[in-house]
C-alpha cells in the first residue's frame, strides 16, 4: 500500500510540475533594441545629448532680460553712512542737521530690499554667436549618439550570428564526434575479426579522441559567444532562440561615386561650425557692450516707515586685455583643429565605403566556394566510408574525408559569418541603418 502511494504521489507531483517552456524567439532586431535600451554607454550618451541641448537652450535664453533681487540689513554708526541710511529711510529732521549729530551720531539701523533689471543690448555679437554655437553643438552631440547607437548596433549582429554558427559549429562536432565513434567501434569489430590492424584501431581512436577535444572547444565557443551577447542584449538575450537566419541576400555595392551619409560626418561638420561661432563670441569680447538696467530700491527702519526709490539708465562698457586677444588666437586655433579633423574624418569614410564593399564582393565569393567545398567533402565521405566498409578503402582514406569534411564545414560557417558582417560593415560605413533596424 505504501509503494503505490509513492508511485502516486510522483505521478502527481510530476503532473503538477510546469512545463518548461520552449526558448522564446529572439530576433535580431530584438537584439538590437534591447541593445539599445539596456547598454549604459548608450544611456549616457542620451543624457550627454540632454545635456547639451539644455545648455542650447540656455544660449537661447542669453538674450532675454534677467533680474538681480538683494537684500540687506545694516547697522553703522559712521557719520557718512549713518546720515545717508536715516535720509534712504525718509526720516531725517532738523535735529540730525546738529554738528555734533553729525559727527557723534548715534547707531542707525535698517532692512532693505532691491530689484534690478537688466536687458543686453549689444555685446559685440558674442550672444548671437554663442547661441549658434550651443546649438551646433547640441546638433553634433545628438548625431554622434545616433553614430554610437549604429556602432552598438553593428557590435550585436557580430555578436547575434557569432552565436548563430557557434551552435551549427557545435552541431557539426556532434556529427563528427558520432562518426568517429561509429568508425573506431567498426575498426575495432574488424581488428577481432582479424581484418583491421592494430594500428587502424589506434589512428580510428585518435581521431575519435581529438573530435571529443573539438567538441568540447565548440561547446566553449558556444557559451563565450551567448556571453557576448548577454552582455550587449540583456539577460533576455540568454538561451533565447536566435530566430534570424544567417543567410540573407547582401547588398549591392554602390557606385565609387557614393558619399557616405554619416551621422559621425555630421557630428564633424557641426562640431566645426561650432568652433567657427566660437571665434565670433571670442572676439566679441574685444568690442563693447551696452545694457539698459532698471532698478527699484528701498529701506525701511521698521514695517510702518521707509522709502522707495527707482533708477533708470543705459550703461556701456569695454574691457580690453591681452588674455581676452590670446583667447580669441586660441579660439581660431580650434577652429583650424575642427575643420581639419572634419576632412580628416571625411576622407577615412570614403576610405571604410570601399574597404566594406571590398570585403562584401569577398565575402560573397568565399562563401559560393565554401558551400560548393562543403557538399563535395559530404559526397567523398559518405563515398570513402561505403568503400571502407567494403574493404576496397584503407582507414586513413576515411579518416582524411572526415577532415577535409570538418574543414569544409568549419570554412562555410567562417564564410557565412563574415558575409553577413561585412553586409553590415557596410550598412555602417555608409552610414544606412544597419540591418533596416530603425531607432
């Protein structure tokens, strides 16, 4: 009675155990979007983005008046300012006309309150040149981040398909693995038998031995790569089923003519433009600058008694230093700097279009070969190995099939990863969205 209970309470807790669900599919535009969400060098580059754009905005705002409130409370007994802080208060009399008052006088206290507004109106052209070069900035900060986003984006197709043909290489290694093991255990039948040498058994072993130590590369490889791209996709990324095919028809090359359209080019061109409206805020500083100020004022002895007053008045002027001339020199020098890393980085653009479209023809080409190289190494196997059977074929026949067969495949997985990056090598070079993957 006691051992059928047991046999029901295991059918029951085993009914009642969930069913391990089968790997979700995980796209690479999956990848690259979690990618884009959960890697903190792209959350900071949006906050560097935000940063710069406030500081755009507070450019924009240099114009507009500002307001200066103060406060203040006092207590002296010098004649001077003893005298003047009663006259502010409205309450002086004829008794504080005494000479003696007004050299010995007594202790004057008070609270004031003041309000001033000031409005530019010109500075030499240093607002208007530094809200341009602000908003230049913000420019270029926001297509750099969109330059780092596609980089990211480029890292997780290495990433997603270096862990693609890291599972097919481990499936190969599986298929090599239980060939040699059919073979040694064929070989060492025909060795009792009387119709293999011992030294067929020996080389049938080794090879059997060394697919085991291949394999267990192949599952290492495996496991670093879905590392890598945990690392770059998230945690959802980990045992997920990587459902984007490797195989994918890859772009066209463009005429040499092209011109990469890059968010990075962009960011050169802008971050120039920049250091050019800098110089012109630099040597604003050598000219003058004329505001308009307004001020309301007052100063009180006590909540019951005080004065107000107002003044209105346009103020002008002009500071000159040498500093202020060595910052504008040092200003034109990074605009020169600007320009020349703009061409510089031009000029290694057109350089990275012809290099990817280069490795795009080449991928195409290795890849046609290593599928042709993988489907005449299957042939010569399967071919060699009925043969073997047949005695009509020596063990090493065999044996040398195997490994053109594992070079074969090992070369069609290499192609087929290098094709599909080089496409997206491209994709970046140009400056295009890599895999059509939108932000």
């Amino acid at each position: 009675m006691g051992r059928t209970s047991k046999r029901w309470g295991l059918a029951l807790a085993a009914f009642l155990l969930p069913v391990q669900a089968a790997a979700a599919p995980f796209t690479l535009e999956d990848a690259i979007h979690a990618a884009w969400t959960h890697n903190p060098g792209i959350a900071s580059g949006a906050q560097a983005v935000a940063a710069a754009q406030a500081e755009a905005d507070s450019a924009n705002d240099s114009r507009l008046p500002s307001v200066l409130l103060s406060g203040k409370a006092l207590a002296t007994n010098e004649p001077m300012n003893a005298f003047g802080l009663k006259l502010d208060e409205q309450r002086i009399t004829a008794s504080d006309f005494d000479p003696s008052r007004l050299n010995s006088p007594d202790i004057v206290g008070g609270v004031g309150f003041a309000a001033t507004v000031m409005q530019p109106l010109y500075m030499g052209n240093r607002l208007t040149a530094g809200k341009l070069a602000a908003t230049l900035q913000a420019e270029a900060e926001g297509r750099s981040h969109e330059r780092r986003r596609q980089e990211l984006a480029f890292n997780v197709v290495q990433a997603y398909f270096g862990a693609q043909v890291s599972a097919e290489g481990v499936g190969y290694a599986d298929d090599v693995l239980a060939q040699a093991r059919e073979t040694e255990g064929f070989t060492k039948a025909r060795n009792q038998q009387g119709l293999a040498l011992d030294a067929d058994v020996a080389r049938a072993t080794a090879f059997r031995a060394q697919a085991e130590a291949e394999r267990t590369g192949a599952i290492q490889r495996l496991a670093s790569a879905r590392a890598l791209l945990a690392l770059l996709a998230g945690d959802e990324a980990t045992g997920a089923e990587l459902s984007t095919p490797i195989s994918s028809v890859l772009p066209t090359s463009a005429g040499p003519s092209e011109t990469p359209e890059r968010a990075d080019l962009d960011s050169a061109r802008l971050r120039a433009g920049a250091a050019r409206a800098m110089v012109q805020v630099s040597k604003g500083s050598l000219l003058p600058e004329v505001m308009a100020q307004a001020t309301a004022e007052t100063m009180h002895s006590d909540f019951r008694q005080g004065a107000t007053w107002f003044a209105v008045g346009v103020m002008a002027r002009w500071k000159l230093s040498m500093a202020d001339l060595q910052s504008t020199r040092a200003a034109q020098q990074r605009a020169g700097a600007a320009e020349s890393a703009r061409q510089w980085q031009e000029q290694q653009a057109g350089h990275e279009v012809e290099e990817a479209r280069r490795m795009v023809e080449t991928a195409r080409s290795k890849l046609a070969s290593a599928r042709e190289a993988v489907a005449a190494s299957q042939s010569a196997r399967s071919l060699r190995l009925d043969r073997h059977r047949q005695g009509l074929l020596p063990l090493t026949e065999v044996l040398d099939a195997e490994s053109g067969l594992a070079g074969a495949r090992a070369l069609l997985l290499r192609s087929q990863f290098e094709a599909r990056v080089a496409a997206a090598q491209l994709q970046l070079a140009r400056g295009s969205l890599i895999e059509g993957v939108k932000p």
